[in-house]
C-alpha cells in the first residue's frame, strides 16, 4: 500500500486540472503527445479513419480495460465507419457536428479543447474522437471494462433477507441502491477526489429527510481533503472524522445495499467511492453498530432477544478478563470458596502472575485470529479451530497456564464475534487490554474507573455535529424504541430527531421533499 501524503505543489501533477495544453490542429501532432503523456503505454488503443477524399482524418482513441468495448464498436466506432457520414461532412467542423449531433448515439458526450481534459476523460473509461485540422473533440460515455459481478456479502453475513452486496464499481453500487429506492428525492452529488488517482466520489441522501447543516458539513469536509490519492473510503473515512485519537469509530461502514437504503430512509447521509465496494454512512452513533438490518426482518421479540444478548457480549468482551484478573489478585473474597480452591489448585504449577497469563493467552489468540483471517478461506477456519484447540491444550499440559484461565479467554473471544461492526470489534479488542492492565493493578476500583472514563469519552463524541451516544444521552425519551430493544413495526412511527430534518415516518418521500420545497 503506497503511503498517503499530501499534495504540496499541484503543479506538479500534469494532469491536475482541467486547463492544459491546447489540443493541436493536427491530428498526427496531438496523438503523438497523447503518447508521450502516457508514457507510450501499450493499453492505449488508437483507430483511424479518413473520409472518402482522404482530405480529413478521424482517430478514436481509448484505453484498454477501461471501456466497454461493445460500445465502443457498435455506437462510435461503427458509426464513423458509414460512407455516409464521410460524404455529408467535406470539412473537419463539418464531420465534427454530423459526428456529435446524429452519428453517435450514445448517451451522454462532451466536448474537450484543452488536453488535461482529455486526458481527464480518456483515464476514466471514456472514448476520445479527435478530428484533422481541429482544435477539440468529442468524449463518449463508454466506461465499463471487467468488473467484479455482484455477489454475496462476504463481511456482514445474513440469514434472512437480499444476498447481494456492492461491487469496486461506482455506478453499479448506486443503481443497487436506487433499485431500493425508486424516489426521485434519492439525490446523488458526484465529485472527484485525489490529485493523482482522480477518484469519484457520490454523496447520495434523501431530500426531505437529510439535514442541511449536515449535508453542508460533509460537504465543507470533503472540500478540505487536498491528497494525491483516495484508493478506498477508509482513506475518507480517516480524513473527515471529529475524533481522530479516539479508539471508537464514529462513521458506519458496509458493503450492504439494503443497509444502505435502511439508513437514507432514516435520514442519514451515504457516501460512495469508486474502486471499492464498502460505502460510508454517517452520522453514526454507537448502538448503530450494535444492530443489522437483519434486526427488522425478523419478529421484534426475536430481534430484542437478540439485541440484548449482543450487548452482553459486549459487556464480556470488553470486562471479562479483566474482572476475573481483579478478582483473584485483590477481591478473593468474592469467589465462592471451593470455586476459589479450584482456581489455587490450578494454579499451582504455574509460574506467571495471572496479568500474565491473560495476556500470553489474549496475544495467541490474536494472532490465530489474524493469521486465519489472512490465510486462504479453505484452510483459514481450520488453522483457527486447530490451532486454539491444541496450543490452548499443550499451554495447560505444560503449566504454562491455567484451564480456567483459557475458559475465559475463550468465551472472551468468542464474545467479540458478537459485534456485528467489524471495526468497533476491533476497538473492543484493544480497550480490553488496557482494562486488563488497569484491574491487575487496581482492581475493581480500577475498572469502575476506567469504566467511568469510558462513558464519559462515550458522551463527549460527535459525528458530523450529532451526539455520539444519542438518544441515550442526551436522552430522548421518544427515540428508545429502537435501540436495546426494538418495537414492533407499527409502533415505530417517527424517525430520530437529531438525524432527519422530518421525524414522521407516515406518508411518501416524495411528499416530504415537496415540503420541504414549501417550507424555504
């Protein structure tokens, strides 16, 4: 992964802008510069052709792999190949208007004059027609080229409900959400990102549900990313967040379309990026990474059920260790005495303290973890399987550690599988750590305060300007509905009111967008 670094001088990036050198007269002139700006790549793919009197040239010019090659021959190349359009069109602005305003029939085209701009075009999947005796051309619409089909998600898994999941292709994962949602109010705001890469980037909300300050900060935010490069939306995720020292994420990741769709619905903003098939969805709060949108398919009381159960698991992964540690190094008195007898027998013929201990067994977990994540899917889950199984075996055989203390450790792992937001996982894991140490050396004391500083941190975020913990705190008593536990439908009918600029849920988008017209 090459490391991110920060324009310092655009005018080093040839093609940083759109004014540039002029687009020659001649045709031969302006391909050989093409040419060279790309350093003769091989991909570059030139066709020429010459009218009936061979006073005028034509060259189509494209980039292999980027284009839709079908396109390309059927609507460009097969159009500028009939006799009949040579012979209509004697000089080059002639054959230049016939060209743009009946031969081609493709969607969308454009006029290019400077070469920046084609360069521009020509690098995002366009086809480029250049014309003799003529200082501009004409950019087709023709991106495509191969591209990963929409398959099953592979990060957020699911029993019950849609298996497709976004793709690296930009259009393909906002068509994915537009099939969700058939409203005109679904707007989508395009720009490009990265000096270098030229990534677009699509903010997609629903007027009418969206909050303006909201949609002016992201807006404000992804104005202010001046970098050579956005290769996925971790990169923009990394760069616009408030808090950048806290180890909470505070902007939601998935690679779900219906997930996507769930939270426009509820008035938050998506944010797509082109190359990758993770889309961003802020603001976030914390207990939105504690639910799925799974959780809505089901019956409320199987989804409450296992909501809280979630949550206990959160409590584990986050605790567990650590409360076992302060218990046997300061508070005996808490454990039931032949349980406490147990522990001691257990322990006797091991060397290490038992912070120690916890963290040998934390540490080998987490690299059997890791490694199993990084190895191929078919053998990944055994080597984790078999690798805790007999590493967690031979470590007690050898008095190296505890059984009980592997029995923790386990259901401590195991906890954090739970958390269906992979990067609050993460944090989760790391806090663990830390709390760890915290109680090996204070005890529950030490927990009750470390915990204490936790909420408090908790409470003092923000995403995009909205309270991280809400509507916990502040408390909203109207938005409880759908956080540890979840309502039936019929009863959840308005939406968050520090989210949506609309908390009625009843009556259409539509109208709600013609409200919001009336209102300005």
């Amino acid at each position: 992964m090459p490391k991110q670094q920060t324009q310092s001088n655009p005018g080093e990036i040839s093609n940083s802008g759109h004014e540039g050198p002029p687009i020659s007269m001649d045709l031969e002139d302006t391909l050989k510069q093409i040419h060279e700006r790309l350093g003769n790549s091989p991909d570059l793919n030139i066709r020429k052709y010459e009218t009936l009197d061979h006073e005028n040239h034509v060259a189509v010019m494209f980039i292999n792999g980027l284009v839709d090659k079908v396109l390309v021959d059927e609507y460009v190349t097969h159009a500028l190949s009939f006799a009949e359009i040579r012979e209509k069109a004697p000089s080059a602005e002639d054959l230049f208007l016939f060209a743009k305003e009946k031969a081609l029939s493709i969607g969308k085209e454009k006029v290019v004059e400077d070469q920046n701009s084609l360069l521009e075009a020509l690098l995002s999947g366009d086809t480029i027609i250049l014309f003799d005796k003529l200082d501009k051309g004409i950019s087709v619409t023709t991106s495509g080229g191969e591209g990963r089909s929409v398959t099953e998600a592979t990060t957020q898994v699911n029993i019950r409900g849609p298996k497709d999941s976004f793709t690296e292709s930009l259009g393909t994962n906002i068509a994915l959400v537009r099939k969700r949602i058939k409203n005109p109010n679904l707007w989508i705001e395009t720009m490009t990102m990265g000096s270098v890469t030229k990534t677009d980037v699509s903010i997609a909300h629903i007027h009418g549900l969206a909050k303006e300050e909201t949609l002016q900060k992201i807006r404000k935010k992804l104005a202010d990313i001046h970098v050579d490069s956005i290769l996925e939306s971790g990169y923009i995720e990394q760069l616009i967040e408030e808090n950048n020292y806290s180890p909470f994420p505070t902007l939601y990741n998935t690679e779900r379309p219906d997930s996507v769709a769930g939270n426009l619905l509820e008035g938050r903003i998506a944010i797509f990026v082109d190359g990758t098939p993770f889309v961003l969805i802020l603001p976030a709060t914390f207990f939105m990474f504690f639910h799925t949108v799974e959780d809505y398919y089901q019956r409320y009381d199987i989804t409450s059920v296992i909501r809280v159960l979630r949550f206990i698991c959160l409590l584990v992964s986050l605790f567990g260790p650590a409360i076992f540690v302060a218990a046997l190094n300061f508070h005996q008195e808490m454990i039931p005495t032949p349980l406490l007898i147990n522990f001691a027998s257990q322990r006797e013929g091991v060397p290490f303290p038992v912070v120690i201990e916890v963290l040998l067994l934390e540490v080998t977990f987490e690299i059997i973890r890791e490694a199993g994540i990084r190895m191929p899917s078919q053998i990944g889950q055994t080597v984790s399987i078999i690798g805790g199984l007999v590493l967690g075996q031979a470590a007690v055989q050898a008095g190296i550690v505890s059984p009980a203390m592997v029995i923790v450790v386990s259901l401590t792992g195991i906890s954090s599988f739970a958390t269906p937001a992979f990067n609050m996982a993460l944090s989760i894991r790391i806090l663990r750590f830390v709390i760890t140490f915290v109680a090996a050396y204070m005890g529950l004391y030490g927990i009750a305060i470390i915990g204490l500083i936790l909420v408090a941190h908790l409470c003092s975020l923000r995403s995009i300007g909205v309270p991280y913990m809400s509507p916990v705190a502040p408390f909203a008593p109207g938005d409880q509905k759908d956080i540890f536990l979840r309502t039936p439908l019929h009863f959840m009918k308005t939406r968050r009111r520090l989210i949506s600029k609309n908390s009625k849920v009843p009556g259409t988008t539509a109208q709600l967008g013609q409200d919001s017209r009336h209102e300005k």
